[in-house]
C-alpha cells in the first residue's frame, strides 16, 4: 500500500512539475514580447531623437 501512495504521490509530484514548467514557458514567451516591445520603443525612439537632432542642426 505504502509503494501505491508513493507512486500516487509522485504521479502528483510530476503533475505540478510539469504545470510550473507549463507557467515558466509562458512567462518566458511573454518577457520575451515584452523585450521586443521595448526593443521597437527604443528603437523608434532612437530614430525621433536623431531625426529631432538634425532638424536643429538645418536651422
């Protein structure tokens, strides 16, 4: 009896395991959206100040 609770308990153990593992993956493909977004942000932002520069450079 005491090996069937055991494997029951494992069966469990693997259950949760695999649900955080489940969780992990999707808050790592939301990170990395959110590293691109930031990414894009910086990016465009980048290209505004550049653009801002040399627009006072011209007057």
């Amino acid at each position: 009896m005491n090996a069937g609770v055991e494997a029951t308990g494992a069966g469990e153990g693997s259950t949760l395991v695999a649900q955080e593992v489940r969780e992990l993956v999707q808050r790592s493909a939301q990170a990395a959206k959110l590293r691109e977004l930031i990414s894009q942000f910086t990016a465009d932002a980048k290209s505004e100040g550049a653009g801002a520069l040399r627009n006072l450079r011209r007057k």
